[in-house]
C-alpha cells in the first residue's frame, strides 16, 4: 500500500515539472502529493499512537525509525569514503543528504550526483532507494531545515530557480519587508559574490525606513486569532491586545478564529512595552502624531535574519547599520499637534517642520499645492520596498 503511495506521489510531481505555466494546475498536483505524503506519513506514525491509534505496535514504529537511520548513515559513510567522487556529506537528516561537491562545476555534479544515487541504491534492499533530485550552484545550508540556494534539477536547465527552506523568504511571521530585503541580498550575492553590492542595496533600504519613506504595505504584521479562550492569562500577543481595543469600542468587532489580524508597530513614550506600541494600519493612516518605529523594525526584524546568513561567511551585517547617518526629518503634526490640551511626550513633538518632505519648499499644509496636484511624484518618493 505504502509503495503505491509512494508511487503516485514521484507521479504527480513528475507532472508538475510538465505544466509550470500553469499556476492553478501547479497548486492542485502539490496540495495532491503534499496530501498523499501526509498518508504515508500518518500510516507510519498510527503504528505508534497507543491512544488514538486503531493498530498500535510500538516495535514496528521504532524499527522503521531505526532502520531509516541504519541506512542513512551507511550511505553517508560509503560518499565520504569513496575518494574518486572528493564528496562530503556536510548534512543528512532522515531521509535525505546534502552533498558537497568543493570545486566542481554543474555538469560535474550532476554526473557524480547520479553516481551516488545508484551506488547507494545498489547496497539497500528494494524497494528502499535513493533518488538524485537537484543541485544546488550557489547554496547557504545555514542550519537544519533552513537552506537557501539557486536550484538546478536537470541537466539541461539554463536559469536557475531561486528555492528557499525554513528561513524568512517563505515564512509568514515576520513584515513583508523582511522577504523581500533578505530575497534580494541573496539574489545580490549568488549573481555578483560581491558583498559591497549587497551592502549597498541593505543600506539604502534601511535608509529608506529610517526617513519613512517605506510603503506600509511592507511593514505590517499579520498573525493568527486563536480566539479569546486560547491565550492564557497575562498573554502579549498583538492581535488579542488589539482585538481586546476594537472589543471595548465595538463587542462585534472580534475577529474569527484563524483570521489573521494586521497591525504595525510605531513610536512611543521612552520605557513603554512594545505590546503597547501595536497600532492597526487604519490608525497610523488617521493619526498623524504616529510613525513607525524605523529602528524596531531594522534592529529586530530585518537585520537578524541577514546577519544570520551573512555571519557564515564573516560580515557584520549590523556595522552597515550602524555606519549610517542619522539623519531624520521633523516630524510634524498637520491636524493641531500643538493645540491646548495635547499632552507632548517625546522631543522631537515639540518641533515642527514647515518643509514639504517631497520638495522641501515651505508650506502650512504638510504636503506642497504643487506635489499635491502630482501624486506621482509623491508616490515615486515613497516607494515599496524592492
């Protein structure tokens, strides 16, 4: 049963390498082979489960998982004993390795690739088999579960595909900001291996969140509801410290379970909780007096996960930062910041620019009459992240 499984799903994902253009068939045949690894998965697990299980055998369980490791590292010990291939297998975790091939070329590592794959097949009995799938020609294998590189699975492939595991590219906790600052230095080093490029483009992206110039849509966070009843007492968590805000205007404004609540992080009085500096998009957009708080979302959402990649390879990803000047602009507060009985609380609400922050001609409005009849022009100063 598990063989034809097995089966279909190599099927399936065969058929997806045919139809790549076709973006909604794609979707369907990988939920269709996710689906049939689940089974096969859950079949193996179920022999385990001695409560929810209907045919519990414990020894069926821990010899399949010992006889998985049996084999994994008897085929790890034949790559690195095998001189004519100069392998080493630098990561091997249950069912797969990552072999590394120093100083080979692409066409050579394919040819070793499948060297191996039936070398090993060879000593295993059947049906267990290992199968050569890809190359990776740049890669950053930065923990376990967490690899990142450009990705070749033929021979004849010419551009290579940007294929990512475990790390903030592909993970849906953090900003948007995040993937695509990480995504694009990255793809900076695998194309040009010159780090000088890559700091530049950091640099000019933090640049553009410290003088708030980023799009919003690039900093807002969206985490899951999990429903009143599901947080214990005292809990941080930003989207039910704002469901509880939006409850006390409004008892139907809570959100549903598993909806994701969107929110952003700004500046705030000196010594405040962060859980206190969580504010919905709508408000920053109907509150002047608020601005995102640049230095939170630099020094602890977009510079760890570069330093994490980038301190493999011996650069300081957060000197860049820290090279930067720090030049920011007045903030000012259009709809009567100054007026009597507005509580002042941070120095810079005690200044006030009457610059315009696109032209810097001089202007009450906030925003020049003449920028204001150009949007574009506007919007080509503030632009999203790239």
């Amino acid at each position: 049963m598990l063989e034809e499984i097995l089966k279909t799903r190599i099927m399936v994902k065969q058929s997806m390498k045919a139809y790549k253009h076709d973006k909604a068939l794609l979707r369907l045949l990988d939920a269709r082979q996710l689906g049939l690894k689940l089974i096969a998965n859950v079949t193996f697990g179920y022999t385990s489960a001695n409560f929810s299980g209907r045919m519990p055998s414990v020894e069926v369980g821990d010899s399949i998982v010992h006889k998985a490791r049996e084999t994994l590292e008897r085929a790890i010990k034949m790559v690195n004993d095998t001189k004519k291939w100069g392998a080493r297998v630098v990561y091997g975790d249950t069912d797969s390795m990552f072999v590394l091939l120093k100083g080979a070329t692409k066409e050579q590592a394919f040819k070793i690739g499948n060297e191996i794959a039936e070398a090993v097949t060879a000593t295993n009995p059947k049906p267990v088999k290992l199968k050569f799938e890809k190359v990776y020609l740049p890669c950053v294998l930065q923990t376990k579960k967490r690899y990142v590189g450009y990705m070749y699975e033929s021979l004849d492939q010419k551009n290579p595909v940007f294929d990512a595991k475990g790390i903030e590219t592909v993970r849906r906790d953090g900003c948007p900001a995040v993937a695509k600052i990480l995504e694009r230095s990255l793809k900076l080093l695998f194309e040009s291996r010159d780090i000088s490029q890559v700091k530049q483009y950091v640099q000019r992206q933090c640049a553009k969140v410290l003088e708030a110039k980023a799009s919003m849509q690039d900093l807002i966070f969206a985490k899951e509801y999990r429903g009143s009843g599901s947080y214990r007492p005292g809990a941080c968590v930003p989207a039910l410290e704002l469901t509880r805000r939006m409850m006390a205007y409004d008892r139907r404004l809570e959100p549903r379970v598993g909806e994701r609540v969107p929110y952003v992080i700004v500046y705030g009085m000196p010594g405040v909780p962060l859980i206190q500096l969580v504010r919905r998009p709508v408000e920053v957009l109907q509150d002047p007096s608020l601005r995102f708080n640049a230095t939170y979302y630099i020094t602890k959402q977009i510079l760890p996960p570069l330093a994490r990649i980038f301190n493999l390879i011996g650069v300081d990803v957060f000197s860049w930062y820290h090279e930067l000047p720090r030049v920011q602009k007045a903030w000012s507060s259009v709809n009567g910041a100054g007026e009597e009985g507005t509580r002042k609380g941070t120095i810079s609400q005690y200044f006030t620019t009457l610059h315009c922050p696109v032209c810097d001609e001089l202007t009450q409005l906030g925003v020049c009459e003449g920028c204001r009849a150009e949007p574009q022009r506007f919007y080509c100063s503030h632009t999203p992240i790239t």
